[in-house]
C-alpha cells in the first residue's frame, strides 16, 4: 500500500509542473520513467508472490495483485507514450519557430 502514497503524491506534484516548451515534458518523463520501472517491479512481485501462494485466499490476493499491477503498468505506458508524442511536437513547433524567426 506504500507504493500507492507515493504514487498519488508524486502524480499530484508531478501534474502540477511546467508544461510550456519541451523542458516541461523532459522533466516529467524522467520521474515518470522511473514510475514504470518501480510499477514493472511490482508487477513481478506480484507474479511471485502468485507463485508461492498457498490456499484459495493468498491465491485470490495474488491474482488481484497482478491485475491492478498489470493495470498501473499499462497507464503508465500510456502516459509516457503520451508524453513522449508531446515532446516530439513541442520540440517540432519549436524547431519550426526557429527557422520562421
């Protein structure tokens, strides 16, 4: 349940920062790429802790733990491949500024 704190305080600060230019998007993909990395561990946790389960309870626990594991990996994903077509366009706009300036 630790991680879960973590990761609505952390989305919250992080929802809050810049987002004008590409440094804005450059600075939230890197917490954000770490985010994946500790979501992807938990994910395997999971499937670990499935693997030494023992009983119908521990077995119905593990099996909800890897699917909000799967669930939060996949957002992440999502954000990160989101974020990173932001970056692609804000660093073309600005690239097209450049040469019109």
């Amino acid at each position: 349940m630790a991680w879960w704190n973590g990761w609505l305080d952390g989305s919250r600060r992080r929802s809050r920062g810049a987002h004008s230019g590409t440094g804005g998007v450059q600075s939230q993909l890197e917490p954000l790429l770490d985010e994946l990395e500790e979501a992807r561990r938990d994910w395997k946790n999971a499937h670990r802790h499935f693997e030494h389960a023992v009983g119908k309870d521990q077995i119905d626990y593990a099996i909800f733990a890897i699917e909000a594991a799967e669930k939060r990996y996949e957002m992440l994903l999502r954000r990160a491949k989101a974020m990173s077509l932001q970056s692609g366009l804000a660093m073309r706009a600005q690239k097209r500024d450049e040469e019109a300036g």
